[in-house]
C-alpha cells in the first residue's frame, strides 16, 4: 500500500480516537453514578491541600486537584448534643434544621413515603449501596438495595480514654492498642472494613450498566480516635501545635452546654493543658491520615472498574470538631472549627483544582445528587443544588448561613461577620472572620458595630421562621431590635 495512504488512513484513525475520547470525557453516556464519601468529626482546617501543613492527606488532596473544594460548607447545628444525628437527619430527609427534628424521630415513615435520599435515588433508576455509620432512625437494609455493614454513632469508649492524657503521670489509654477495641471491635479496623466494602462493591457494579448511588459513612475520624501506630508516629507531639485560640476552659461553656458534664468536654482534663490538646490532636491527625488511605483505596478502585468518567464525587463531613480551639473538645459549639466542614465535588464536566468560597451547606450533597439524577426536586427538599455554582450560574446558594445549637446557641453568618448569641446568659459575640478568621477578637462592645449586630439579628430572626426555629430570642435581646 502506498506509504502516503496508509499514513492517512493511520491519521484519520487516531483522530476518530480522540474525537470519540473527548466527546466520551465531555458528554458520558446514561445517568452518571453517584459516590458520596462522608466522614465524622472532620473540621474543614484538617487538609493538607487547602492549608494545613501538619497532616498528611494526600488522597483527600487527590480530590482537591481533581475537582471543585467549597471552603465554606456549614452545618446548621443540632437539637442534641449528638450532633451527628441532626446532619445525618437533614441530610437524609433534606430539611432545615428544626424541620428535620419534627420527622427525624419517625424517620421510617420519611422513608416509607418515599422522602428519603436514597429512595429518591432508586426511583431515578439506581442501584443504591450503603456502608458503615448509619445513626438514622429508618432501616437502611429497606432504605439502600445492598448494605454490608451498620455501625452505630460511635465505636465504644473505655472509661480509660476520658480524662487523658495527664502530663507526667502514665497514659491509661492508647490509640494504637486493640485491646481497647473500638475501631478494631471485630478484629479489622473498621475504616479498613469500609475500605473493603467500597472496593467489593465498585468491583460488582463494573460488571453492571445500572448506575449506582454510594453512600459511604466513616466512623473516623470520631473518637476513640485509634489508628495502628505507625500513623500516631508519623505526628510527634514535638510537630503539633497549639491552635492559636486554645484556652484552659472556655468562660460561657456550662451557659451554652459544654460543661463537664458533656461527653465530648470528658474526653480531655480541665483545665486544658498544652500537653492533652497536642496528644488529641495527634490522634485527631493520626485517624484522618488512615482513613485518607482507605479513601485512596476506593478512588483507585473506582478508576480500575470504568466507571471513572461517568461518576461524580462527593466527600464531605456531618460536623467538624474544636480538639483544643478555644478550651474546647467537642463540636457541640458554634465556632467555624465545629460547624465548619471539608466539601468536594469531583466529575467529569467539574473544573479541576478550583476552590470556591460561596457558602453552602453539606447537605446541599443530597439536592446536587438529585439534580444529577435528573430528579426534580421535591417540595419538601429545602437544602440546595451546588452544581449552579460549580457552572458560574451563582456564586453562592445562602446570603446568610444559620446556625443553632439546642436552645443555648445561635448564630448567623453574612459577608463575613458573625452574631454569635448565648440566649440563656443573654452574651452577644461578634466575629469580623475575614479578619479575624480564628474567632478570637469580640466585637460585640465596638459602639460602631451596633447597627452591623441589628441588621445580624434581624437576619437571623428571619432565618428562625425558615428553619422552623421557635426559641423567642427577641425578649431575651431588646437591645438588638
């Protein structure tokens, strides 16, 4: 055959290829699957890629370059101290905050009338799949077509993993040692088991043309933070810091629900010491980083089964965690360290490495899912799509964020300010975060910021009547009116 020919047939061919992969990564074919990754605990400042120079998180930071990063997703708060199951419960029914509480009590019925996340995803014609933490008052073996495993809200806790460390006195309990069971209740860390569970799964569902709904739930990083030891060894105390708003004690914690008496407040000594805080953030970190690898493990196994190119990525977090921040350990507060969280879009049509700061909150993952899905949103559904945001349509999806914590806790967020309010001492905070992104600086005696705290609060009394919120806060502050 003529030379020329037959390097024309050969060009044409391998433009054919291209074309065909380009139009193949622009446009996938069918539904795209839908993978959602969610950690416990994990506050938006314990990534690598977007800051933090102590932890290690190089598959977290796989998600970072591959995708869209919102560094300004919130939860909205809790109505218990196991805040866990609010984010859980909004998540999954699509409610605010106090509109959840009313159905979340009886939410098998959410799920039987099909108002549930994942029963809007099986009616879209998805195979869903669930693993790990559940702490939603509905059955998740009706609620997903396969479950491998239901974990409860926390792995056990020993009596010897509160109160600790104390400086200069024998750690009673370690992160790395089985015999405390917890993570490793059962003989396998249970991070790893869920690492196992995704991978079995994507493997099946390669074989499959059905799109599938993952909903992948870690346990970590919440305590009993454990991780075998060659991860607590990669964080020597001597490496930690000290978060720069740590204090002893927090002076109004009895007034907004952190006493001692908390679980969470339990787990380090009063006062906090230098010593606890960086023994608790190592473990903090030590955790993250083995569950990182876990997260790897499902990526890798995702980009093995093909079906890579047609899947969107959500990773995200119910809650953050304080861990030392301003003399607290838990996330039952609400400073950006707790209600703060790490939210990550990854798919085919998403821009790479881009970070956003518009403000959403995480279970906005659940209408963004839907919208994928070709789902139109249901009426009861109140969070919101971030994929307008993603494609530039807007650049953010709440003017204002809401948060509330019980009936000792409000706060609202707008352009940068915060209104933190303390209703049963009556305290007024007041945060600048662009300037003050760490919550150190109170504001609230600043005579010329009395017009911005109106203006807050009138915002907030507004977001009270969409969130179903009923707490009175206008006689505890006439001041504010």
């Amino acid at each position: 055959m003529n030379r020329t020919i037959t390097a024309a047939v050969a060009l044409t061919l391998t433009i054919a290829l291209c074309t065909a992969s380009t139009v193949w990564a622009e446009k996938p074919q069918g539904k795209p699957n839908i993978l959602f990754i969610f950690a416990d605990d994990q506050a938006f400042n314990t990534l690598h890629a977007t800051g933090n120079d102590e932890i290690e998180t190089p598959n977290l930071d796989r998600l970072v370059r591959s995708g869209v990063t919102f560094t300004h997703a919130y939860n909205m708060g809790s109505w218990s101290g196991a805040v866990c199951v609010a984010s859980r419960g909004m998540l999954n029914t699509g409610r605010f905050l106090w509109h959840a509480n009313k159905v979340c009590g009886n939410a098998e019925s959410e799920r039987l009338a099909g108002r549930f996340w994942s029963e809007q995803m099986k009616g879209a014609g998805y195979e869903t799949y669930m693993t790990g933490k559940w702490h939603v008052r509905a059955d998740p073996e009706k609620a997903f077509d396969h479950v491998t495993h239901v974990r409860g809200g926390m792995p056990r806790q020993t009596p010897q993993g509160y109160n600790r460390p104390i400086e200069g006195q024998p750690d009673p309990w370690s992160p790395s040692d089985p015999k405390f069971g917890g993570f490793w209740e059962g003989g396998t860390h249970w991070s790893e088991v869920l690492g196992d569970d995704a991978v079995g799964f994507i493997k099946d569902a390669s074989r499959r043309d059905k799109p599938f709904f993952m909903y992948l739930a870690f346990n970590a990083p919440h305590d009993p933070r454990q991780s075998p030891q060659e991860y607590v060894d990669k964080y020597p105390l001597k490496n930690i810091a000290m978060p720069k708003s740590f204090l002893p004690e927090y002076p109004y914690k009895d007034a907004i629900g952190c006493g001692k008496g908390l679980r969470d407040e339990k787990l380090a000594p009063f006062p906090r010491t230098q010593y606890a805080v960086k023994v608790n953030r190592r473990e903090y970190y030590a955790i993250i980083t083995h569950m990182d690898v876990q997260v790897g493990r499902i990526l890798d196994a995702l980009d093995k089964s093909g079906k890579a190119g047609n899947t969107y990525i959500f990773f995200t977090a119910d809650h953050g965690l304080a861990v030392g921040h301003h003399g607290l350990m838990g996330k039952q507060n609400l400073f950006d360290h707790s209600v703060r969280v790490p939210f990550m879009v990854v798919g085919p049509d998403v821009p790479k490495d881009k970070r956003l700061d518009g403000q959403i909150y995480l279970q906005d993952a659940m209408a963004s899912s839907l919208e994928l899905a070709g789902v139109e949103k249901p009426d009861h559904v109140q969070f919101r799509s971030v994929l307008p945001i993603i494609r530039g349509q807007r650049d953010r999806n709440y003017d204002a964020i809401y948060g509330g914590y019980l009936s000792v806790q409000r706060s609202v967020t707008v352009d940068g300010y915060k209104l933190l309010l303390y209703p049963k001492i009556a305290k007024v905070l007041l945060y600048n975060l662009d300037d003050d992104p760490l919550e150190m600086k109170d504001l609230a005696e600043d005579s010329a910021q009395k017009p911005r705290m109106k203006e807050l609060f009138e915002t907030l009394l507004e977001l009270q009547k969409e969130t179903g919120d009923g707490l009175d806060l206008k006689g505890v502050y006439p001041g504010l009116q």
